[in-house]
C-alpha cells in the first residue's frame, strides 16, 4: 500500500560521509532530508531482475561494499536474456525532492553491440509500481526514468535526461511519445561523483537537477495506453496520470556506485 513521506520523518538522519572526495554536500541535521540508504545493507529496498520474482537479488547484483551502495557484475559469466534489474524502495512517495550522489566505474559486464546503449548507463525510476507488479519477464518498470549517463571520455553524452518505459509527458504544453528526450546538462566523463536531484510534485511537475542546475522538466506524467504493461495498467482501472509511486535504481549492464540516497518532503 501506498505510504506518505511523513511517515519518514519521525528517524533521525543517517549521515555518513566519505573522505575520499571533497564532493559530498554538507548538511544539517534539521533540514528535513531523510537518509533512504543506511551505508550498511540493502533494508528498505526491494530487487527486481527480469526472469526472477522480485525479492531475489539475481547474482548477487545489488550490494554495499565501503559504505557505497554498489551495481557489480563481479558474479556474472555473461550478460543475456534481456537480465535488466531494478533496485526499488519499499514505500510509496508523492510531492518530494529526491537526491542521489553517482558515479560508473569499471568495465560494462557485455560487448553486445545492441548494447552499447547500456554503457555507462543507469536510472532513477520515478513513480513506478511496487516491484511485486511487475511480471517476471518484464524488464523495465512502468516509471518515468531519470537516465543517468557518463560520458566515453570524448564525445558528448548529457545525464539527467528522460526516458519512458510504459509513459508518456507532457512538456511546454504538448504530449511527448518519444522514448528518450535529452537534457540541457553537461559531460561527466571518468569515475567522478555526480549529484541528481528530481523535484517531484503531486499535481504531476517534475524537475530534473544535476550538480544543481536545472537541466530537464516537464508539466506532467501518464501512462502510454498504447504500451503492453501500460494498456493492462488501464485495464485494471488505474489512473492514466500518475503523480505518486515508487523509485528504484537500475542494473543496466554497467557498473555503479551510490553514495548518498535522500528523500525530502514538499509543502
């Protein structure tokens, strides 16, 4: 069942901080951020791999090593089936501001080609069902997905764009159907931290913030009745716009590491 972030208010906050990089933002105790990763173990999320049910943690995939919350490949022989995983919070938000602290490192598990995409390549799942409603073959979550990219080290390659598995937006006033809509940010190549923040508003507004500078938003999010999972969402009486639900980050063939996970409430 859905929850409201003020349930979350009543811990006090987890702080840790990392001395390795001087990137961590400083923050008080009292300034209404809520520490969603306890930099020790997996509570308060639940995996969800393609070809598994949720709750089974495929290969040992999602795991804290440091104090990081980690997506390694290090038990993978190889990369098939499509075995795209998803790492999501056991409650429900609407009307928040969520931020997460990034960065890839090593090398992506496949050589596929039809995966190049996936290089250098995660998610911050927005609005999502709970990670039980998804079908066991299902690869991606109904959600509005906050694509986090680095870059090759060359080319150009923006992070904090959108993409849309099983929705579409509303932006400036028009629908938007494409699958993946750029933002406005820079390049981050190389393993170096970097800060996404997504404001998130129950009459369906969302803003996409990297390093904090604003780089993507739009006016509302809705189902795409014309997608497989979306046409049986509407099926099932639910909503066509969605303005709560749950995050998840994503295993995507790349590996990653997650330092800060914080949620905070908006009047």
């Amino acid at each position: 069942m859905n929850k409201t972030i003020s349930k979350l208010l009543f811990p006090s906050l987890v702080v840790f901080t990392m001395t390795a990089c001087n990137s961590v933002k400083q923050e008080s105790k009292n300034d209404g951020w809520v520490s969603l990763f306890n930099g020790k173990n997996l509570d308060g999320w639940t995996p969800k791999f393609k070809g598994f049910p949720a709750g089974e943690n495929f290969n040992n995939t999602f795991r804290v090593e440091d104090g990081l919350l980690t997506v390694s490949y290090d038990q993978w022989d190889e990369f098939k089936d499509n075995r795209m995983g998803h790492l999501f919070t056991n409650e429900s938000y609407s009307n928040y501001r969520v931020r997460i602290e990034y960065r890839f490192v090593g090398e992506q598990v496949t050589n596929d080609p039809k995966l190049s995409w996936a290089y250098r390549n995660n998610g911050v799942m927005l609005h999502s069902p709970p990670a039980e409603y998804m079908e066991i073959d299902q690869a991606f979550p109904i959600s509005a997905e906050s694509q986090l990219l680095g870059g090759n080290g060359k080319d150009p390659r923006t992070t904090g764009n959108f993409c849309s598995p099983s929705t579409n937006i509303i932006q400036n006033g028009e629908l938007k159907t494409e699958h993946c809509i750029k933002s406005t940010s820079k390049t981050f190549h190389g393993d170096q931290w970097v800060w996404f923040e997504a404001e998130v508003y129950a009459d369906g507004r969302v803003k996409h913030f990297i390093n904090d500078e604003l780089v993507f938003e739009y006016s509302e999010l809705q189902i795409d009745p014309k997608d497989e999972y979306g046409a049986k969402w509407l099926a099932e009486g639910n909503p066509l716009k969605i303005t709560k639900g749950h995050f998840s980050l994503q295993a995507e063939t790349h590996p990653t590491q997650f330092r800060v996970i914080k949620i905070k409430p908006l009047d």
